[in-house]
C-alpha cells in the first residue's frame, strides 16, 4: 500500500478515509486525524463518516496552507469547529469565552458596535453547533458570562462576573487554608494525604495566592522536607544551633543558601519558615 503522497494528495486520501495512515512532505495523518508538521497541531479529525472537528487555529504561514487544503479535500464533509480538535472540551469552551470576551471588551469602545456584536455572535453560534453536537452545556456562571447583547448589559455582566470571582475567590482561600492545615498535619505525622479533589484544587489557589513553603517532619534519624531534601538530626541540630548567623551564600548539604531573614530561610528551593524549624528543634527536645 502506497503510504506517501504530496501534500494535495494525502489531504483527499485523509478526507475519503482510504487508509489508516500515510505521511507527506510537511503533513501526515494517523488515528483519524490529520496534522501539520506533528502532533503539536491537528487540524481535522474525522468523528464518523459525514463530520470531522476542524480547527480553529492558526500558527505559521505554511500551516496556513495545509489547512486550507485540508478544507478543500473535505469539502462534501459536514465540519464542526473548535480551537482544538485534539484538545479537551473545557479547553475548546475555553477559548470562544475568551473570545466573546475580547469582543465585549471592543464593543465597549467601539464607533460602530455592529461589526464586534455580529464577531460576538458568530462566536456564540459556532460554540452552539459544538456544544449541541457533543450534548454538552455551558456551566451557569459559563452562560452568564456570555449573556449580554449590547454595550450596557456586557459591562453590567462583567462587573456581576467579577463580583462573583472575587466571591469565590474569598471562599476557595478560606477553605484552601484549612485544606493546607489538613495537609501539614498529614505531613508532620508521615500520614497519607487524603485530601479530596475540592480540598485539592482549593489548595492549590491557596498556594498561588500565598507562596509556598517547605514542611519538615522526622522520619527515623532524618529530618525530610515536602521537597525531598533529607538531612540527618544530628547536622539540623547544629545549624539551629546557629540559624541567625547563617550566611547568604553558604553551602548547606549541597544547597545554597539564598536568604535568611527574621522569619524565613531559603535553602535553593526550599523556604522554610522559622516557625517550622522551630517546630522540629522542639520534637527533637522534647
């Protein structure tokens, strides 16, 4: 079976689906979908006999290229567009809310709105055939966010959205705090962490917002870190020993010491608090 073709003739061998794969001089196509150089960037796959997911993107010039004649080979298919053939659909939801978004942001300064609500609504209508296809639905803050059909309504929505975020926001740092105490108890007694995936995400939040520092815990005759650093009781006594007077630029079992301050000391990527150091040199003595 011939497995390599021009570039016009592997986009028609893809669309008519004659083989499984085959590659030409810059496209090739595998498992039903078709690519642009590699697997970086799909641009079509087939979903049954009559519909393929076509992308939305572009990238370089010859890209360009091959998707157009990718369009053109598949022109009796029926197309469903989307950022990201090969992306998820969170991902693809993603991108046209972002889009409205940007859209609603012109409109706001715009000499003749009609050009960014029909850009608006041409998004709204190609996100419809995508969600409908795939039976999925926006989620109500999701719709909320797109709601608006005009300059005046687009800015009280936003202003709702962002009153929502802060909201929420507020609330998943609330919870993250807790979720990070809930972990530290974890780490400091060697339990397993049993956190659930709300806790998890909220966490996460909590982290970003407010930095993220190393725990300490004893584990037979060490000291260990949250990130893997091991040092023996004996060597973390003598350091605690002198921990005010350690300086910038000291060596400390393979690791620089980049700060030392009232409250904190970083060890390459380790910025573990004094109250955690603290916290050890008292289990050690007690």
């Amino acid at each position: 079976m011939r497995t390599v073709y021009n570039n016009n003739e592997l986009s028609h061998v893809w669309a008519n689906q004659k083989q499984a794969t085959a590659k030409g001089s810059s496209m090739f196509f595998n498992n039903g979908g078709i690519y642009s150089y590699g697997h970086h960037f799909m641009i079509a796959k087939h979903l049954n006999e009559d519909t393929v997911l076509f992308t939305l993107r572009t990238y370089s010039n010859s890209t360009a290229k091959h998707i157009i004649k990718v369009r053109q080979a598949a022109n009796h298919k029926t197309k469903i567009y989307c950022f990201n053939p090969d992306g998820t659909h969170q991902d693809n939801i993603n991108f046209w809310l972002q889009q409205i978004k940007k859209e609603g942001e012109n409109l706001i300064k715009a000499k003749k709105p009609e050009i960014y609500l029909n850009a608006i609504a041409q998004h709204k209508n190609t996100m419809q055939i995508y969600l409908d296809y795939f039976n999925l639905k926006l989620s109500k803050i999701e719709l909320q966010s797109i709601s608006f059909s005009d300059k005046a309504s687009f800015i009280e929505i936003t202003e709702k959205a962002k009153q929502a975020y802060l909201l929420e926001n507020k609330q998943n740092l609330i919870k993250g705090k807790k979720a990070l105490q809930k972990w530290v108890n974890n780490f400091h007694n060697n339990e397993p962490q049993n956190l659930s995936s709300i806790e998890t995400k909220c966490l996460e939040i909590y982290r970003k917002t407010n930095g993220f520092n190393t725990y300490l815990r004893i584990n037979g005759e060490n000291v260990e870190s949250s990130q893997y650093m091991k040092m023996p009781i004996s060597v973390f006594k003598r350091y605690f020993a002198i921990l005010n007077d350690i300086k910038v630029g000291a060596d400390i079992m393979g690791y620089k010491v980049i700060e030392n301050n009232k409250t904190t000391l970083v060890l390459g990527c380790h910025s573990i608090l004094k109250t955690e150091l603290a916290y050890i040199n008292n289990l050690l003595n007690n």
